[in-house]
C-alpha cells in the first residue's frame, strides 16, 4: 500500500520554507515499519507539479494531510482532490486534534487522527491492510449519488469494526452505517527515543530556505534541517495553542539527539540546524548536557539556532558559553510584552521583564546573536502596555524583532475569554483568518480598539527598524542586497501598512 504524505499549500506562511517534522516522523514510523511512503509538500512542489498532476501520474492507495489551524481550509482541498484520484484521505495535526469533529463531518476527510500519530498511522495501516479485500467506495445512506471521479469526494469511506478500528486510540472514523465515531484519546508516548528519526533523507532539502534570512552569518543556500529534542511544555501562556506535544514535557536522550545530529552534519551535509522544540531549555542541566556532547563530538563546527523562544527564566551566563561553543548562533526569546502586570495576570509567562533583560545580557556577553518575540494586543492590552512593549525592544535592541498580533487559537485561554467577551467568533469562522504575524488585528477587547493595536504594531516596527544604527547594520548585510525585492515588499507592508495580507516573517 503506497502511501503519501502531504502539506498543504500555506498562504499564511510563504517567506521560509522549513521542511515539515510531523511529516518526517510520520514517514521515519511508516518507513520502519516497511510501508512504502513519499513526502509532498506542497510549498516546494507545488511550483512544479499540483497535488492533482502528481496523483494523477503516480497514484497512492492513501493520502496523509497535516494541518495547522490556518492551513485547513486547504486541507479539505487537497482532500477532495486525493479522494478524486481514488485515495483513503486521513488528516492530522493541530487543527485536527483540537476540532476533529469539523474535519469528519466533511465527506472529503475519511479519517482524522488527533495528537501524536507515529504510532496511530501504524495501526490505521494494520486495519487497512485487513479490510484490503472490500476496498471499494461505500456510499454512506444519507448519499446516494453515483460514484465517479468527480462526486468521489462527496462519498466519505466507511470501516468495517471488525478490521479493529474501535481500538485505535486517537483515531476518528465512520462506522458501516455512517455513523463518526471519536476512539479515546492516546496518551503522549513516554519514551520518545523509542521513535524512529525522522526520514530526513526524503525531503528535497535544496528547495527549503535557510532557517531566517533576515539574520546575518547564515548561509543563505544552507541545507537547513530542523531537529526535536524534546516535546511538550508545561506552562501554559494564555495565547499557546498546543495540542499535539502537550503539557508534560519529554526530553529525548542527550545519545539520542547526537546520533539524530550526526546523521544530519555526516550524512545528509546539513550546514544549518534549528531546534524547533516547544521549550528546549525547561530542564537546563541537560541542556547544558547536549552542549558539551556536541562539542565532544565535533559537530560544533555546523551552525545552529533556537527557532522558537527559549524560555528566559530557566537559563544561566554558563549554559550561553557553552551555546555558543557548542556552535549556536542565534537565540529566539519569547519577551511577549514590556509590562509585568500584561506579563502576570494576562500572558502568565512565568517571566518578568527584568529576567528578560538578564537572559539578553548574558547572550550577547556570550556574543550570540539574539531575537525576541513580540506580541501586540492580547486581550487586557492598553495603549501603554504597547508602549512599554516597544520601549523593551528598543532597549533589548535584538538582531531580529518579531512583532505579531495576537492571534486567537482555539484550544487556549485567549480564545476561552474573547468567545465570552468578543463580537469576533461568528458561526462560520474563517479559520484562515487566524494567523500570527499578520498586519491585521484579531479581535478588539474592552477599551481597545482594533486600530490602535494595528497602529502600535506599525510604529513598533518603524522605530524598532527605521532607526539610523539598524538601518546601517542592515545596509552592510550581504543577503539585504541578494533580496532586495523581497525586503522592500516586507518593509512596505510591516513599516508603512502598505500591501496584501500575508504573513511575512517568524
Ligand atoms: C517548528 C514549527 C513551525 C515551523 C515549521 C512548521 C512545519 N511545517 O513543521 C515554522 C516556523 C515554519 C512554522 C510555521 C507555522 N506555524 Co508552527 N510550529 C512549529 C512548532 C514549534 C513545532 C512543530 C514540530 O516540529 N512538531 C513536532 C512534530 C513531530 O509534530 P507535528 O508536526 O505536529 O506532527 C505530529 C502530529 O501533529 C501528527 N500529525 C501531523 N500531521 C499529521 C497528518 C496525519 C495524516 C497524521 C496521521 C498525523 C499527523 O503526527 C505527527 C508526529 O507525531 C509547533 C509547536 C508544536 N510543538 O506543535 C508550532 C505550531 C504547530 N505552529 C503553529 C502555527 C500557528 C504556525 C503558522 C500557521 C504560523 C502563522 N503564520 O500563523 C505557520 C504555518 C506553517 C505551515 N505551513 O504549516 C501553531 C499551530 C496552532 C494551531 N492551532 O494550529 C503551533 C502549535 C505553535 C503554537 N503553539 O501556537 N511552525
Ligand atoms: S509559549 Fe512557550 S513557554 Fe508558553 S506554553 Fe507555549 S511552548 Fe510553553
């Protein structure tokens, strides 16, 4: 059984593309398994052949979607057209795992998978496997067109109990008579060194961007691999959606990364690596560990970056120094905002701007180039608050501000309170709407009104970037000059309110 693994097209993120670690685990499981897989995805495909013009040259028995919340609606595409080519269509991700219901009501989505799905996919191919014989298209009763390529889509698949699918855990399906079906939940594997690596050797890494070009010193040709070293994050930021990895945090083995890491550097020639873990840092010690096993085993020489924030207040001068050895050279903070009540009482960061300001002391001492993470009218916001944000970046003065609207996933405490206090949830919510780094507000809440977040968000990139000594350090920059056309585009719609929607940096 042939089985493809698919993104979707992004039309809320389009200025990096990194490869997709759901989808290379996804595929590390199948593939050890000895199920044959493939990996589309469509934001380095799709310029050279559509979903539709490969299913139809090299057709597969199932077709794997992941999605993010923003990125749904083009999952149910990308649905209707693998069902059209005769496919069993399964979906998965955080989208999915929050609203799985939504996505089973579609005719188009036969399964849905909710949470971490190494495991789940396994035992869904074990089922397929024993239904095989009876793999024809069955008509669920409320539908009785005839099935051609063109209502496919409109004819969802129903299982048969016996093949066992009752029992897999984290599964969502429809029974013979039509009726969907929600299996409990899985519960987060403990041991995740006991997961196959991610088949890195499948993605077409020259067609991915580097990890950020709009910081300095990273080769901007670079073959740019993301790596997890640990899942989950027990705090719980009223904005953070994360449905997949959970609140318990599991750490994989410092053996385990370094064997992961190697296989990267000596196999596969990556010569840039980000973690991409929810919080990289939550125990420091083994942090600290996976530092100096990276010195040890000489693969400092290869650049590497935190492309998410690490947390503030879990580190230390030393565990930069060692950072910094072991061959990072750039860190991501998430700073949120300058106001300690907007910090405690709103965002519930377990962070105080002052420990924001000693973690961007001791990574610059440690010559780090370093990034904050912005955030720009969370429910509660004032006009001051926002000032206070933008005072803090000033001051902080990183390589890299992101500043980013609030965005209100479902699943959080933001989306809790502005569905009790906002006008924003209308019963057909656009879902593609919901987007962080967008120029647009979300929702307005209480005093504040959308224009005054939006226009804060666009002074605090005029006088973070219109500064004379930032805009010196970027005309010296090489990769300014290599993508001039693409900065001017960004600074018109970040600076100046100018342009499309779209969503243009991290
Ligand atoms: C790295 C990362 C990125 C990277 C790379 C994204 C990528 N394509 O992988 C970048 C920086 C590009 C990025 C961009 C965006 N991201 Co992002 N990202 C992450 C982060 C920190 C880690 C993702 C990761 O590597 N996970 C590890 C792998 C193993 O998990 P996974 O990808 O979820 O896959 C597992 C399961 O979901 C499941 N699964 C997934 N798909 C499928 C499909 C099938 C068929 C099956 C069976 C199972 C299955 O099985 C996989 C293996 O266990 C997560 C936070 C998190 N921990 O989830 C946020 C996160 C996924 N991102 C998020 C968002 C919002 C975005 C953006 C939409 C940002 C924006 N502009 O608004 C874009 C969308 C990009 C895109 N096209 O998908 C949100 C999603 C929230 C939501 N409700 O949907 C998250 C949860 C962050 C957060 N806390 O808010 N992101
Ligand atoms: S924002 Fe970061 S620290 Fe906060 S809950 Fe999410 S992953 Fe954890």
């Amino acid at each position: 059984m042939k089985v493809l693994l698919a993104s979707p097209e992004s039309e809320v993120w389009n200025s990096r593309k990194h490869i997709h670690m759901g989808l290379g685990y996804l595929a590390g499981s199948l593939l050890a398994h000895g199920y044959e897989c493939e990996i589309w995805d469509a934001s380095v495909e799709s310029d050279i052949e559509s979903l539709d013009e490969k299913l139809a040259r090299d057709p597969f028995d199932v077709v794997c979607l992941s999605a993010p919340t923003p990125l749904i609606a083009q999952a149910w595409e990308a649905a209707r057209t693998a069902k059209k080519h005769g496919a069993i269509t399964i979906l998965g991700g955080p989208h999915l795992t929050l609203m799985p219901h939504e996505s089973m009501e579609k005719p188009e989505v036969d399964l849905v998978v909710r949470g971490e799905g190494e495991y789940t996919i396994i035992e869904i191919m074990r089922a397929l496997e024993k239904e095989v014989s009876s793999f024809k298209f069955q008509v669920s009763g409320s539908n009785s067109l005839p099935v051609t390529p063109d209502t496919r889509y409109l004819t969802p698949r129903l299982f048969d109990p016996a093949a066992g699918w009752g029992s897999i855990l984290g599964l969502s399906w429809r029974d013979k008579a039509g009726k969907i079906k929600h299996n409990l939940d899985r519960p987060l594997p403990d041991d995740i060194d006991a997961i196959p690596f991610p088949a890195f050797h499948m993605f077409k890494i020259d067609r991915y961007t580097n990890l950020n070009p709009l910081t300095d010193g990273l080769d901007m040709n670079a073959r740019a691999f993301t790596i997890v070293t640990s899942r989950g994050c027990p705090y719980k930021c009223t904005y953070c959606s994360k449905p997949i990895t959970g609140d318990t945090w599991r750490g994989r083995s410092v053996d385990n990364v370094i064997a992961e890491w190697e296989w990267l550097v000596k196999d596969l020639g990556a010569t840039e690596i980000g973690i991409t873990d929810d919080i990289w840092n939550l125990d420091k010690n083994r942090a600290k560990e996976l530092c100096r096993a990276l010195i040890k085993a000489n693969l400092n020489h290869v650049p590497w970056v935190t492309i998410h924030g690490m947390k503030v207040n879990n580190t230390d001068a030393e565990l930069f120094k060692l950072m910094k050895q072991a061959g990072c050279k750039r860190v991501g903070f998430g700073v949120e905002n300058g106001d300690d009540w907007m910090l405690r009482h709103v965002i519930k960061k377990g962070q105080t701007v002052d420990m924001v300001r000693q973690a961007f002391k001791w990574s610059k001492e440690a010559k780090l180039q370093t990034m904050g993470f912005f955030i720009f009218g969370m429910p509660g916001e004032t006009e001051e608050s926002m000032e206070k944000t933008i005072r803090l970046s000033l001051e902080l003065d990183p390589d890299l501000a992101h500043f980013m609207m609030a965005a209100p996933f479902p699943g959080t405490e933001m989306w809790e309170t502005l569905k009790k206090h906002g006008d924003v949830f209308s019963d057909s919510m656009d879902w593609s709407q919901i987007a962080i780094q967008d120029d647009k507000a979300h929702f307005a809440f209480g005093d504040l009104d959308k224009e005054t977040v939006e226009r804060k968000w666009h002074e605090a990139h005029r006088r973070f970037y219109l500064r004379p000594k930032r805009i010196a350090r970027i005309a010296v920059r090489k990769d300014t000059w290599q993508r001039f056309p693409y900065y001017l585009k960004t600074a018109a719609n970040m600076l100046l309110g100018l342009g499309e929607r779209e969503a243009t940096a991290a």
